[in-house]
C-alpha cells in the first residue's frame, strides 16, 4: 500500500477510525482512555490509562460470525511497546485477528476485507 503523503498522528487516525465506525454503525470498544498523568518510579512522566491488560489495543472491533479484531494504532513511525508486542501473542495464539494501522485508508480497507459492515 503507497504511503501517506500526508503526515498523520495516532491520534489523528484513531479519530477517523472512529468516525468511521460510527457511520457505519460498528460496534466496538475504545481501549486505552486517558484517566491521568502520573510520574513513574524513574522520575518520566506517563499516562494512566484504563486498561485492564498491559498492551492491549485501541480499538476491539466486533465483525460478522462471533469475531472481533484488535486494532493497534500507529503514525507512519510508530512503534509498539514491548507489552504491546506481548499482548499481540497473546491474542494470535489464540487465533484472534491483531492488526497495526497507519492510516484512514487502511483502516477502511481492513473493515471492507473484514466484511465488518451491519446492516441496521
């Protein structure tokens, strides 16, 4: 797939996800919601956020015949975390669909792929 020509952020491609989702009437499940800063035991500065498991993705979308598909959001650059990376072996192992993406267009042909569309 041809990169984006425009620079997006995570955040910026989450949103169009979301929107997304919303239109299309989706269901799904937002992961990660800030809930504060806090300053680790190193002295950085972090972000507490409502998780119930280290690493788990951002979205928990849910598509025809009792799937879903964990979807990690990234910039052109991003990485993921060692617990990210620990939590998408957890979850292909046992046989759920993970994804990373990049950009809005991405996001639109993975939910085509998917066959995610519900009619309502």
């Amino acid at each position: 797939m041809a990169k984006n020509p425009i620079k997006l952020s995570e955040a910026q491609i989450l949103r169009a996800a979301l929107d997304t989702l919303d239109i299309m009437r989706i269901p799904y499940i937002r992961n990660n919601n800030f809930c504060g800063k806090i300053q680790r035991p190193n002295g950085s500065m972090g972000y507490m956020r409502n998780s119930s498991f280290p690493g788990s993705p951002d979205l928990i979308i849910f598509i025809r015949n009792g799937r879903c598909i964990h979807c990690e959001f990234k910039s052109e650059k991003g990485r993921q975390s060692e617990e990210q990376k620990n939590y998408e072996k957890k979850i292909t192992s046992l046989g759920y669909t993970y994804v990373i993406v990049r950009s809005p267009d991405e996001f639109i042909s993975l939910i085509q792929t998917a066959n995610a569309i519900h009619h309502t």
